[in-house]
C-alpha cells in the first residue's frame, strides 16, 4: 500500500499538468478566434488588470477597460481579414506566449501576446505588441 501512494501522487501531478496545459492551448484557439473576428469585447475577458500595448514599438500601458477602447479603435481602423496562430507556448510555469499573423485591409501585422497565471486564470494577457510587416 504504501508504494502505491507515490505512484498515485505522480499519475496526479501528470494529470493536473495535463489539464492545465490542454486549457491554456483552449485559451490560445478562443483568443485566436477572437482575434479573427476583431473582437475586442472578446478579448478582454483574456486581458490582466493592466496590460502594454505596442503598436511598431510604441508602447503604452493601459488599464483593462482603457484597452478594451484601444482595441476596438484598432479594429475599427484595420478590419480584419483573418488571424493565423503560428506558435504558442510556455516560457516558464507561470508565463506563455502567442505569436501570430493579424491580417487585416490596410496590411499585415505580427502579433506578440504574453500571458500569465494569476488568481487561478490560466491566461490573463499582460502585453501585446503589433507590428506592421
């Protein structure tokens, strides 16, 4: 009996990593799905209390509701075409990172979005940088 206690504990840990991993990628494809739309009352169910913005290296920080217009005046002013997903991961326990491609009328950018864990959300966006390809 008490060698199965270690191995229950390990298939557990396995488990939760597992869970957690498998509900930020659903995190990443729901935000991607927003982004495709231009959404910005979507995406700010993703955004942290404060959250820089950069658009071609200006940054700025903003809180969530101050975000939530800036987005929605850069949709405004670049429609979207479509957003493609190229790449998302982890940079630490507590850190993930998606990049993509926003495409939009008036031109093509390179999307940057960090995120974070905190207060038991998988994803909370910290920091957003578009540039214009």
């Amino acid at each position: 009996m008490l060698r199965l206690i270690p191995k229950l504990f390990v298939a557990g840990l396995f488990w939760c990593c597992l869970f957690s991993f498998v509900q930020a990628q659903e995190e990443g494809k729901a935000l991607a799905v927003a982004l495709q739309e231009g959404s910005s009352q979507e995406i700010v169910n993703y955004l942290d209390d404060r959250v820089e913005i950069s658009f071609n290296n200006d940054k700025r920080d903003f809180s969530k509701s101050q975000a939530q217009i800036v987005l929605r005046d850069f949709f405004k002013n670049n429609p979207s075409k479509g957003f493609q997903l190229q790449q998302e991961g982890k940079s630490s326990a507590n850190l993930s990172y998606l990049i993509g491609t926003y495409q939009s009328a008036e031109g093509d950018f390179r999307l940057l979005i960090r995120g974070k864990k905190k207060d038991g959300q998988p994803f909370l966006i910290y920091s957003m940088d578009f540039i214009r390809h």
